[in-house]
C-alpha cells in the first residue's frame, strides 16, 4: 500500500510453493530491477530538502516538515 502512495510499482509477494531455480530466478530480477532503480538515484533526501526551500515556491525550512516525502518527491518531479 505504501508503494502505491508513492506511486511506485506494485511487487508480488513471493510464492513459497514455487520451484527452488523459479524462485531464485525471481529473486535475482528483482536484485536486478532492484540495483537498476538505484542507479538511477543520485539525489539524496537532504539534497532533495534544500533545493525544495531554495526554488521560492513559498516552502521554508519553518514548513518543510509537514509535507510528506510522497509530496516532496513529486514536488521535485514537477518542478
């Protein structure tokens, strides 16, 4: 539910009952998909934090904490 509110892909839980190598090959794409997705990254929260004060769209760093991070990350997005 959490990754929806981010709006995030959804991730199926893993199937016990699945083959031994079936579940290993899922678990390495997800590794996979996993490493892909941090690649691309390279903004830290803090980073993220002052350049949303220092665009002068009327968020400080008085009023910065009552935005969720779901609103921050598309804040950054937007802009």
């Amino acid at each position: 539910m959490i990754r929806e509110c981010l709006g995030e892909d959804k991730i199926e839980p893993p199937d016990p009952n699945l083959h031994p190598k079936i579940r290993r090959m899922k678990a390495l794409a997800r590794y996979r998909d996993k490493v892909k997705a941090q690649k691309g990254m390279g903004i830290t929260l803090e980073t993220t934090l002052v350049s949303i004060c220092c665009m002068g769209i009327g968020i400080t760093p008085l009023n910065i904490g009552e935005l969720s991070y779901a609103a921050l990350s598309t804040i950054v997005q937007t802009y």
